[in-house]
C-alpha cells in the first residue's frame, strides 16, 4: 500500500514514496502528452469539419419532413380547393395521368413547385446554411417558409381570420371543387401550420455521434 503523496520535481519525473519509505521513479514523456492536449484544444476550438457533416445531414432531415408530410406528427392535409387549384392553373390541367396516379404532387402539402422545399434541401435560392467554428445553421429565406411553418389566421399567432381583397382587377378567381369561383372579396381561415425546421431525436444522435468521433 502506498500514499497519495506525489511530487514532481521536473516535467517528465513524477516520485511516488511509499508509506514504508519506497520510492518509485516513474519517467513520463511530457512532451507528447502536450502535443496531444494542444491538439485536442484545437480540435475543440474549431469544430467547422464535423458540421459540415451535421448540416448535410440536417438538409436530408428536412427533405424527408417534407416526403413523410411531417414528423414527428403527420401535417394537416391540404384543402381539396388546393387540390383543385393545382390541378387547373390557367384552365389546363397540369399533370398528366402518370403524376396524378401518383398523386404526390398534387396531394402533398408543401410540394407543388418544389420551391419551398428546395429552398432547404439545396444550396441554392432561399438557403440559408451558415458554419463557423462552434455553430452550424441551416433554413429557408423563402418568404413562406414562416407562413407554413407557424401557420396563419385563426392557425397563427394572432388567431384571426383575415380578408383578401383584388389589387389589381375586379373580383378573385380561384378553382374550387366544381370548377371557378369569382368573389369580390373572401375571409381566409389562414393557413395550418406544418412545421418543416424540426430537429429529430436520430439528428441529435447523429451530431453527438460525429462530435465525439472528431474529439476522438
């Protein structure tokens, strides 16, 4: 048995004495020890090469919010007004047989010209992707990225429902379930919110996992 009385009396020997007066000379290579820990300090410091991995994997997260038509908790489907709407834009049918058996586009929220979903998913218009040493960001600017995402009207914040009114002609026009509908004015309900910006618990797991992998 031995005490903990520990002494140094140079950077690479420690003396350990024993409690029935031995003594052991332990040589530790300093030198290397430091190198590591400078290294591990620098690697902490700047963390930009592990999230980068995080927001790929973010962008792909986002991307399947979207083809799942929400996660955790499935999205409110959209209004057969919608579905109407997508159908026949400038009185001719949109899609062709094909996509309408599929039905993706034409039924599930948030995808119909693909912007929306674009704008998180690529590095192109409306993304937002922002790395630096210690923090990863990755979003949408489309302007209705927050519109979907908190929902508005009766949905929204404010909780009421709203008037739109023609700007620039004399009546809206919009397809309902049979065919056109013209209105001097409507009451929008709002829209329901289908939140897209949500972090998963595997995406938590994920960046831990490449973190830890880094700082190993």
């Amino acid at each position: 048995r031995f005490s903990s009385n520990l002494s140094c009396n140079s950077p690479s020997v420690m003396i350990i004495r024993g409690s029935y007066g031995l003594t052991f000379n332990v040589t530790i290579k300093t030198e290397e020890v430091v190198d590591d820990i400078d290294q591990l300090k620098k690697s902490v410091k700047d963390l930009e090469q592990p999230l980068e991995a995080i927001a790929a994997h973010m962008r792909a997260s986002i991307k399947e919010n979207f083809i799942r038509r929400g996660r955790p908790d499935s999205w409110p489907p959209i209004k057969p007004g919608t579905v109407a709407g997508r159908l026949w834009q400038g009185g001719k049918v949109r899609f062709s047989r094909l996509q309408l058996a599929a039905g993706n586009r034409l039924t599930s929220p948030l995808i119909d010209t693909g912007q929306l979903l674009a704008s998180y998913a690529t590095k192109g218009a409306n993304h937002v992707e922002e790395i630096s040493k210690n923090k990863v960001e990755v979003g949408s600017e489309d302007p209705l990225a927050a519109v979907h995402e908190h929902g508005t009207g009766l949905f929204g914040p404010k909780g009421q429902s709203y008037v739109i009114r023609p700007k620039r002609v004399k009546c809206l026009r919009f397809m309902g379930t049979n065919g056109p509908v013209f209105a001097k004015q409507i009451i929008h309900p709002g829209v329901q919110p289908r939140p897209v910006a949500v972090i998963q618990d595997d995406d938590i797991e994920f960046a831990i996992t490449t973190l830890g992998e880094h700082i190993e």
